[in-house]
C-alpha cells in the first residue's frame, strides 16, 4: 500500500487524525477540522485508497463548530495503529504528500508585526519521534527547522476560554529562515485556505516593503484573534457576480485581487511562489540563504 495518498493519511493521522474500534465491527479512521478544504482533501485521499468516507458538518456548543470526515478499513486501521517505525518508514516514501499532510494538522503561519515583521511556519505535537522525523524529511527538501519544547507537562492551558492542565509535553517545530520559509510555501504549503492565504500574502509583503511598511499594511489586512492573526472582515470578499464553485464552496481572490476558485488553486500558488523564490534567491545568493 505505497501510494501518495497514504503518506498524506499518515500526515494527517499524526495529527488530527483518529482512529476508533467500534462495537459493530467497524474500522474507522477519522478527521473533525474547522477547514473545508482540509477536510475534503483527507476524503479525496482516503477514497483514491478505496475507502469510502462520509462527510459532514457538526454544530458543537461546546466548542467550535467543525466538518468531519469518516471512513471505515480494517487494513488501514491496523496500518495506522501499528508499530510507529512501520507508520514512518511507509510515509517516507512520499515525503512531500507526508509533509503537507501534517503541516495540515499540526502547522500554521507564525507571522510577527511588531518592530520587525517575520513570517515563519510552526508546528506543534506531543510525539518528539514524530518532530525529529519531520525535520529529517524537511531537510531532505532542503527545509532547515529546529524544534524545541513548548511546555511541560502540567502546564496550565486556556482552551476557548478554559483552563486545563496539560497531560504531556509539548514540543514546537519552527521553520524560521526567509529562504525556508518560501520553500516550504512553494514545495508544500496548506490545503486550508486561510492558512495558505495568510503564508502567502505574509510572504508578498516581506518581499516587497520594508519592515516598517509591511509591519503597517499587514495590521490594515489583519486584526488580532484568540488564535493569532485574522483577516479584518469581508477584505478580499469578492462581489458576488464574481462567486464561483471553489475549495470552500465559493472562489476568494487572492491578496492580488485575483479571484481564487478550485481550479485556479493550486496553480496560481505553484506559479506565483516560483517566481518568488526565484526573484528572492537573487538577493539572497541562493533560495535558502536567507534569515527571517
């Protein structure tokens, strides 16, 4: 079972991902994501692996709302609840489906607009195997990342609003270097849109204001969130005669002004951060020597 699809599930597995035994006799693997995009992404891959997988949206008033994605295998709930090293060792095979994978899970854009404006990409995770094998396979892409830990474990956590007690140690993962960064964006980058949107234009600016500059147009783009940076409401809503069938269920322009449906995605992004490592390397005497 060697397919590109596999290694994303793997990704994705290590992360959000589930999976649960139940009584009836059935296998299931699981994702619940605030993302459409994501969540598709994962049924797409799990029904190009044979497996059949339902989709659906849940109102929780507990906690965010979020879309769900089930699927039910033997061979893959056994795959996925084996020995880790078997896990790694099939989702190496694919390096840059795993990669995407995860970073859907577990990344994001960390972007700093203070005196300086920085754009990194972090990960967080509990598993430090799991961290270390995702900076070996980066660094097979020519990512350079380093991890360090975020807290201990018993440290208290505030969770929409509640306070917890962490269970285990967490470990953080930082891609940190300009260079890097563009690489990562042009090589895997996001799935979900507001995730691939804030990379993107965080990157746009980096590469063509100064700090100041970049510090101020991002603060008129972005507010600050219980979860980091937001878009401020409606920016890049499209008009309505321009709404077609995209990823999210309608089509987004992009920080350009171009309107960003499903079948544009993936190759605007590939064009446009092509150019930009490229433009990028120039200055830097090469696409990673740059810092943040």
């Amino acid at each position: 079972m060697k397919q590109p699809e596999l290694s994303y599930i793997i990704g994705v597995y290590l992360g959000d991902g589930s999976i649960h035994m139940k009584g009836n006799g059935r296998y299931v693997v699981k994702l619940k994501v605030i993302d459409r995009e994501f969540a598709e992404e994962f049924a797409n891959a799990l029904e190009k692996l044979g497996v059949r997988a339902a989709m659906g949206f849940e109102r929780d008033s507990t906690r965010v709302d979020r879309f769900y994605v089930e699927g039910s295998n033997k061979a893959l709930f056994q795959l996925l609840s084996g020995p880790r090293e078997r896990l790694l060792s099939l989702a190496g095979e694919y390096p840059t489906e795993f990669l995407r994978g995860f970073f859907d899970s577990e990344g994001f854009p960390a972007i700093s607009a203070g005196k300086t404006f920085t754009v990194r990409v972090a990960a967080v995770n509990s598993d430090l195997m799991v961290l270390e094998f995702v900076r070996k396979l980066l660094e097979t892409l020519g990512i350079r990342s380093e991890i360090s830990k975020l807290y201990s474990k018993g440290h208290r956590v505030v969770i929409r609003g509640e306070e917890y007690s962490s269970n285990v140690d967490m470990f953080i993962l930082w891609i940190s270097r300009f260079g890097d960064v563009m690489w990562f964006a042009r090589e895997i980058g996001f799935t979900a849109w507001r995730k691939e949107a804030k990379l993107r234009r965080a990157i746009e600016l980096k590469l063509h204001y100064p700090n100041g500059k970049a510090v101020r147009l991002w603060h008129e783009e972005y507010g600050r969130g219980s979860r980091g940076y937001v878009p401020r409401a409606n920016l890049f809503k499209p008009p309505l005669n321009s709404q077609r069938e995209g990823a999210a269920g309608g089509s987004w322009p992009s920080p350009g002004g171009v309107v960003y449906g499903k079948d544009t995605r993936e190759k605007e992004r590939k064009v446009r951060f092509k150019e930009a490592t490229e433009d990028r390397s120039a200055d830097l005497g090469g696409v990673h020597g740059g810092g943040g």
